[in-house]
C-alpha cells in the first residue's frame, strides 16, 4: 500500500521514523509530508533517509503542485502526531501550508489521525467538536492513549506507539494483511475448577491480554482461534472465532484438538496448575468446627503439550507471570516447553499484569533476543508481541 505519513509539530513526531521503519518492513511504500513545525522535532535528513523519498513540505517550492501528485501517489494518508492545530485546520478546510493542503485534496482514500496534545488541549470543548466532524467524515482516530505527556502531566493525549497505527493501516488496507491467509491460535482469561456444585479454585485473569492479542491478530488478517475461560468480555470480529471453556482440561482439549491446523499460538491464559481430585455434585455442607482439606492433583501443561507437537513450521509462543529470578525463569520455561517465544511479565512492574488495562513486557526469543516494552495499554503490548513474534 502507497501511505503517506503527514507530520505535524508536536514531541511526538520523534517516534514517526520508527512508524515509517514498521510500514516500510510490513511491505509498505512509504513517502512523508510534514510541517515547517515538525521539522523543528525531526529532520528532514532522517525522514527522507528512512522513507526512501524526497519530503514534503514546501507548498511553494519553484512552481510544483505537489500537493496533487501526492494525493494521486497515496492511497492512505496517516497523519502523526496530529496536533490540535492541524485538527482544528481540517476541521475547518483551512489550506495554508503543504500538509493542510494535502489533506483537504486527500477526498475518497482512508486518512488515519493519531492525535497528541496536551491534556486539557484534547479536553477542550473546540477539539473535540473538530475530532467529532473529522470522524464523521470518514478520519479514524488512533488513540490518544493515557500516560505521562511531555509537558511532566500525566493524562489523556500520549501518541499511540507506531504499532497500533501500523496496526489501523492494515486494519484498513484490502491488500496489506501480512498475515493472511495464517491461522493463530490465542488462550485467554482464568480456568475455574470446581470443588463442587457452586465453588471453584481460580484466578485474577481478566482475559484483556488475550482478547488483545486475537483482535491484534484478526486486525493483521489473520483468522484466530480464541479459547477462553470465564470472562465477561467480548470480542466481534469476522475473523475472530470464540470457544468459551471453564476448566484446564476443557483448554487442553479445545486447544489440542485446533493446534495442527494452525501456524501458530500464543498462550497467555492463566491456567489453574492443580485442580480438585474429586468435585461433588451438591453444595458441600460445613463438617461442624473442622477445617475442610482439598486434595489436589495436577492440571496437563497446555503450552508444553503443544510445545511437543509443535512442527518446524509453527510458532509458539508461552507466557511467564514472574515475581523473581524473572529473566532465568522465563529463559527456563522457553527451553524447557520447546517454546520460539516467551513473553515475560513481571509483577514487580507497576501497572503489568491481572486486571489492569496497561502492561510491560520483554519478549525473548529462542536465540536471545530480548525486546523490551515500556508500560503501554495491552492494545500497544499485543501489537508489538504480534510485530515481534512474526517477523
Ligand atoms: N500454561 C499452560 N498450561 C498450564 C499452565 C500454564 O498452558 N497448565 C501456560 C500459560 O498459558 C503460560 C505459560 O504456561 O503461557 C506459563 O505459565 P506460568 O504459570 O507462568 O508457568 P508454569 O509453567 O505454570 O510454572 P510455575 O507456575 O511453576 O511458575
């Protein structure tokens, strides 16, 4: 797909050569406009450098009419960071530099917008009028995201990370679904095991990581099976098929039974590791002033299961929930469940792990390679765990 990466002057514009960097590695042409403003936060060395094209950004450069060969070239236009000028000056069909120009001539071709402002900025009553006319007229927005802003406040108006954008570009694109015609397979969510008519043993696990990482997927054409224990979330999406189990054993079968057919999996349920020996049928009553004893048996490794019917062909990828020795745990399940990725999480990190909307995460793979997240909403995290883990 031929995109054209508009950049405006906000802080943010120092992520956008790593957004051309992914477009361009996902089979993307990629040519940049921006503003004399974004030029103070990247150079047009570096934009031109990475695209491979001469930069966009002079309206009156000796009698061109760029402004039409590019929208003739493109036919995405990704505006980021798109500053609450640039909003306001579409919103309003003002064309007073090369980018404004540009968009206002952009008619017919999906334009994708990632905001970034301050917080109170993107509060303001006049931003969201125009964010609201822009969506009404076809403009998906990306974000912002929450988090610390560079003005040292923390609050809603961060810059989506180039994967989530990336992420909406191939949403958005008929041709560029790298990941067509693949089949994932993704567990999510908490298992229960029941102790008896009405009790369980289970666990924190909202699922959000999970439901994350099917979207993610179907969003890069993939068709996904999602097995799922006891969650209330959803998930709508053609290419998105739900299994809904309760117990360890019911994932062991869903997931078995879907593996050979897949190119890959992401395992990251938090499965109860020992279940009951026995469930009773009725609600078990109290034994007078005595303590209850459960007895418990072990539950079958689902990821080292597959890790032993895993092909050459197929990608498999396990999740470690660590509270110490992080890194040498991790590295100890990847080998030990002949695993090509672990994706690592720590509960030392504030803000990662059950229940929350944000995460942080280091992926290792087979041979090393250790990449590193910041906190980033879960969205961000299974976007960059789907760029990591299948390329
Ligand atoms: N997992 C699984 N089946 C199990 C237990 C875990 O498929 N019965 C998967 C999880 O989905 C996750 C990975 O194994 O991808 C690691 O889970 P974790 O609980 O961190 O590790 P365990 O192997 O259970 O080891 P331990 O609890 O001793 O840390």
């Amino acid at each position: 797909m031929k995109v054209v990466v508009g950049i405006t002057g906000g802080i943010a514009a120092y992520k956008v050569p790593e957004l051309v960097r992914l477009l361009k590695k996902q089979g993307h042409e990629v040519r940049c406009a921006a503003t004399g403003h974004a030029l103070e936060f990247v150079t047009r060395v570096t934009l031109e450098t990475i695209s491979g094209a001469p930069l966009y950004s002079d309206l009156f450069a000796s009698g061109r009419t760029e402004h039409i060969s590019l929208k003739d070239w493109g036919e995405m236009l990704v505006v980021a960071p798109a500053t609450a000028n640039i909003i306001g000056k579409v919103a309003s069909g003002i064309a007073d530099d090369a980018l404004s120009t540009l968009l206002l001539a952009f008619s017919g071709k999906p334009v994708i917008m990632a905001p970034a402002m301050n917080c109170e900025m993107w509060a303001h009553p006049a931003v969201q009028r125009n964010i609201e006319t822009l969506k009404g007229w076809g403009i998906r927005m990306v974000g912002p995201e929450k988090g610390e802003l560079a003005c040292g406040v923390s609050g809603v108006g961060r810059m989506s990370e180039p994967e989530a954008i990336v992420a909406e570009v191939n949403n958005l694109s008929p041709f560029s679904s790298h990941l067509s015609p693949q089949k994932w397979l993704v567990t999510a969510g908490p298992t229960y095991e029941r102790i008896d008519s009405v009790r369980f043993i289970g666990n924190y696990s909202s699922g959000k990581m999970g439901f994350a990482l099917a979207q993610a997927l179907a969003d890069a054409g993939a068709e996904v099976e999602l097995v799922s224990g006891p969650t209330s979330l959803t998930i709508d999406h053609p290419r998105v098929h739900l299994t809904r189990i309760e117990s360890a054993r019911e994932m062991y079968a869903a997931v078995t039974e879907v593996f050979p057919r897949c190119n890959g999996a992401i395992l990251s349920a938090a499965v109860a590791d020992y279940r009951p020996s026995e469930c009773a049928d009725h609600k078990l009553k109290k034994n007078g002033s005595e303590g209850m004893h459960l007895d418990l048996v072990q539950n079958p490794d689902i990821l080292a299961t597959l890790g032993g019917m895993k092909t050459d062909k197929q990608t498999l990828v396990g999740f470690a929930l660590e509270t110490d020795n992080e890194e040498a745990n991790a590295q100890y399940k990847l080998e030990k469940k002949n695993l090509d990725y672990i994706v690592l999480n720590s509960l030392r990190d504030k803000g990662a792990g059950f229940g929350v909307d944000t995460n942080k995460v280091t992926v290792i793979s087979r041979d090393g390679r250790h990449t590193e997240s910041p906190l980033l909403s879960k969205k961000e995290i299974a976007q960059l765990i789907i760029n990591t883990v299948t390329t």
